[in-house]
C-alpha cells in the first residue's frame, strides 16, 4: 500500500536504529506530543529498542483525554433531557464522567449516537427538525475546520435545532507549559504531523528558540517516528535547536491555509481546562461571538455540575509525561479498558491504553 507499508520496512528500521545508536552520545529525553504516535512506538516496541538510557516520553497528545471532566458531564446532562441526540465519536462514549459514561447513559435511553464526521449531524438536524441536534466536538487543530466547515454549513442551512458543545485545545500551549514547568525533563518534541498538515510549524519556530530544544514535525509509522528521533538526536548532539519536517509527505511550513481561514472564521481563541493538567491560558478555541447561536454550552443549562475524578486514576501524571501507565497502582487490575478508571485507558489514543494492549507490566516497565 502506498505510503504504509513503505514506512513499515524492518530493515529500513534496523538500520535507522543502528544509525541513532552510533550518533547518541547522551540519555537524550524525547516528548512525543502524538497520541497516535505513542501508541506505534509501544506498540512496536521502538521505546525499548532506543540506545541505552535514552527516554521516549509520551505527552499529552490524546484529545479525547484531555477534554475535563465537566465537559463530560455537561454533554451527559444534556443528553439526558428529552428531545435531544447528542452525536460523537465513538471513542467518547465509554470515557467516564464524574458518575458514569455516554455509552451507560445511551443504554438507559438518551439518544446518543456516533457519526463519522460533523456534518453527519448537521445532516441528522436537517432530517430532524423536531429534535436538538448537538456535536460533541473535542480535539486538537486537526479536527477544528472540519467543525468549523459544519458550523458554516448549518448557518448556510438556517438550521436552529443543531448545536455544538464545543472543548477544542492547542498544542503549542500545551508545549510551553510543559517546558515552564521546572521539572520539565524534555529536550526535544516530536510535532505531530496531523497538526502540523493543518497549521504548518511556524508557530513552532519561537518556542524552539526560546527554549533551545529541537522540533521534528513526525509522521505515525514506524519509520516516521525512527528517523524523527534521529533527526531530534542529531540537533541535540550538534547543540541546534530547529524546527525540522521529517513528515514532508504531508507537512508545508504554511500548513493548509484555507482550513485554517475556516478556523478563524468559526472560533476564537480562548483560555481552556485540560483534564488532568489544569486551566492553560490561550490553549482552546470556542465559538466566535457571531456563531454563539450554535453554542450548545449557551442554548442547554447545564450549570451547577460538580465534576469529581476519580481519586486513585494519575491521568494528570500520565499526561505530562511525569509518570507511566505501569507506576499506577490501578493499572490493569481496577482499570482496564473495559472498565477503566480514566481516559488514558479507553481511549483509542491513550497512553494506558497503548501499554495495556501491548501487554506491558510494571516489571517490564522502562521508566
């Protein structure tokens, strides 16, 4: 398969692995921001076959468990009251709120339902003029223009009964955060090219230049991800710290101009809750003032919800790359991905998830 298979060459990664070998000098410290991205180097095993003392560390690059809790539990809520189907994607359903799950709240009768894309419910607002239509929109840069297509397409419509509970997030926030943290271990990122195909890497340039640490815009296949880390190591070793594109395939320094017209169009920057990590200023995006009519957050009052996590979950550790799934004293034995205490364990991008199904344990841990 063009582009997959490709990217997948066993030879080709033993000798980028030989390669990163012979040019690592130091126990260099890598943040992966990708959710993605984490689970091919766990799956594959990349993070245990790098040079001795040298740390993959995953990040909080999984937007379905960053979006807080009480965003959760307002989509809940909403969902509860009559007259309303709250679309998603499939993979928030089983994420859990402060007392239960949109999955639980589906089989005790609200109407909730996975769609594909956004515009699936704007076109189940148009079959449904009787019923609430709302989109439970989470995610990083790579989903926003397509929500925010959605949103202009609704308006194009004169639609009324189609909302958005909207918990978008930045990356380069989330990075700058990290590294002003004085505990901060990272010495280099992996960008995750999905962004990047959307906003291009010019707003990366300042952060490396502040905090002289590279930035290697990666892709998702196991090559990717190698010569990424080798391209991260070699700045490191020559004391650089650039803005690079391994993901040149997909990835222009301008990124895709029209989506990003489409997202300042639609939304506006805004401070934003992480779950897990906290309030991170300018690190979201809601819905500009002339499109507030599609804010379900405004239409719904959901209110007064006390958001509780779970006290035994360390998903804020997890997602700053502080801590691993396998230091976790639930991990695998009271949260599992069928009943998981956060949503590092369900989500199809979770770090737990990741070590979970490729069977790591706390004695193979690598930390």
């Amino acid at each position: 398969m063009k582009y997959l298979d490709e990217y997948r060459d066993p030879v080709l990664a033993r000798r980028l692995l030989d390669e990163l070998r012979q040019t690592a000098t130091r126990p260099w410290r890598i943040m992966e921001v990708c959710g993605g991205q984490t689970h091919t180097l766990v799956r594959q095993g990349i993070d245990e076959l790098l040079p001795a003392g040298m740390r993959m560390i995953h990040g909080p690059g999984c937007p379905v468990c960053v979006t807080p809790l009480e965003t959760l539990d307002r989509a809940m809520a909403i969902a509860a009251r009559p007259g309303v189907i709250l679309t998603s994607f499939g993979d928030m359903l089983r994420v859990p709120g402060t007392d239960t799950d949109l999955l639980s709240l589906r089989a005790r009768g609200a109407d909730v339902r996975v769609v594909y894309a956004p515009m699936d419910a704007v076109r189940l607002a148009a079959e449904h003029p009787e019923k609430e239509v709302v989109f439970l929109a989470v995610g990083f840069e790579t989903t926003a223009p397509a929500n925010a297509t959605a949103v202009l397409h609704a308006a194009r419509l004169g639609l009324t009964n189609f909302s958005m509970l909207v918990s978008h997030v930045l990356v380069p926030p989330a990075m700058t955060a990290l590294l002003d943290d004085p505990d901060c271990e990272v010495q280099a990122f992996l960008a995750a090219g999905h962004v990047c195909a959307v906003m291009g890497w010019r707003e990366y340039e300042p952060i490396a230049a502040r905090y002289r640490v590279p930035i290697v815009v990666t892709g998702f296949e196991p090559l990717d991800l190698l010569e990424g880390i080798l391209m991260a190591v070699r700045q490191l070793e020559a004391g650089r710290s650039e803005v690079a594109n391994q993901y040149v395939r997909a990835v222009r320094r301008s990124g895709n101009t029209e989506a990003q017209d489409a997202v300042r169009e639609v939304f506006r920057v805004t401070d934003r809750a992480w779950r897990g990590i906290g309030a991170l200023p300018d690190s979201g995006l809601e819905l500009a003032e002339r499109y507030r009519e599609f804010d379900a957050a405004r239409r719904f009052d959901v209110g007064g919800l006390c958001p509780v996590e779970d006290a035994e979950c360390i998903a804020g550790a997890i997602l700053t790359g502080a801590r691993l799934p396998t230091d976790c004293a639930a991990y695998g034995i009271r949260c599992t991905p069928r009943h998981p205490l956060g949503a590092p364990m369900v989500s199809s991008e979770g770090t737990c998830a990741a070590f979970h199904a490729a069977g790591r344990t706390p004695a193979r841990s690598t930390a």
